[in-house]
C-alpha cells in the first residue's frame, strides 16, 4: 500500500520574518534523510512517534508523526500507517524553526521505512504532493511549490501588520489560486 492516494494538506508556519519555510531550498530527502540518520532519536507508542536529530544544521530538527503504528525497533515503528506529521526545520533560520504540519495522509510505514533505507525522495514527494494538494502559508516570507495534481495555494497569514505574508508560488505542475 503506497498511500490511498488522498489529497494532503499542507499549513506552514514559524521561520523568521525574513525566512520562512522555502520549498526552492529543501526536499523530500530531508524527510528521509532524518528518519536514516544514525543520530536521530526515536520515542513513540501505538498512536505517535517523534524523530528527532540535534545534530541538524540551525538546530534540531524534528518530525512528530500521527497514525497507526506497531512492531517497534531501535529505528522506529516497522509496521502502521501515517495519517499525519508534523516536521520542524532550523534550516531555513537557525534558532528560529519553520514548521510544515500535514493532514490527510494514509501512507504506508513499511514503504516509507523503504524509501528512507533506500533514499527514494522522488517517491516520498509523489506521494506527497502528487495530488490536488491544498497549501496555506503563515505570516513569514515562503517559497511553496504546486506539484502534480490540481493544487490549492494560499498566502495565508498577515496576522501582523508589519508582517504581510509574502509566498512565491513555483508552478510545478497545475495549480488553481
């Protein structure tokens, strides 16, 4: 089961008011790259786990996951499903962490296990972002990309005055405002 193929959505948040979450400068292979790494630690029970690596750059950096998960190892659940997650960055604004929070998600903990053993972000990001995605930005500056599907792209944010929400919207396939 790679995923039922559900359309995700995606809420970005944190960064700084000069960098916010920037899909031009990051991946998918971040995603796997943390859920590899021989220094990321590894807590959670049937319901989440919580991956996290101090040794990032800018930082930690952090991935709670929601689902279904069983038959743990020192690397994590091995069986379940993921529903949603919840990844925090330093990357983007050392000590100042963007957040991406995704929902409506049913993929697969064995596949995902695979792909980050393998380092397959070409298929993390499909099953990501393959669908009529729908994006919503914060207040900080972000660079968001439209994968395939019918996406949804909202600026979002401008909570503060001083503080507009400024998104860049790279169209990598079709996109709907």
């Amino acid at each position: 089961m790679v995923a039922d193929w559900k359309a995700p959505n995606f809420t970005f948040s944190g960064g700084s008011a000069s960098s916010g979450f920037n899909m031009q400068n990051w991946t998918t292979g971040f995603l796997l790259s943390l859920l590899a790494d021989v220094n990321t630690t590894v807590s959670g029970n049937g319901s989440q786990v919580t991956y996290t690596n101090a040794l990032t750059f800018g930082g930690p950096d952090s991935i709670f996951a929601v689902g279904s998960f069983s038959s743990y190892s020192a690397t994590g659940p091995q069986q379940g499903v993921v529903n949603g997650f919840t990844y925090s960055t330093n990357y983007f604004s050392a000590g100042s962490p963007s957040v991406m929070q995704v929902t409506g998600l049913s993929l697969s903990v064995p596949l995902l296990n695979q792909w980050a053993i393998t380092y397959q972000p070409a298929q993390l990001e499909f099953a990501l972002f393959g669908a009529a995605d729908t994006m919503t930005g914060g207040v900080n500056p972000e660079a968001l990309i439209g994968f395939g599907g019918n996406d949804t792209i909202d600026g979002g944010g401008g909570n503060a005055p001083q503080c507009e929400a400024r998104v860049q919207v790279l169209l990598a396939g079709d996109w709907k405002s």
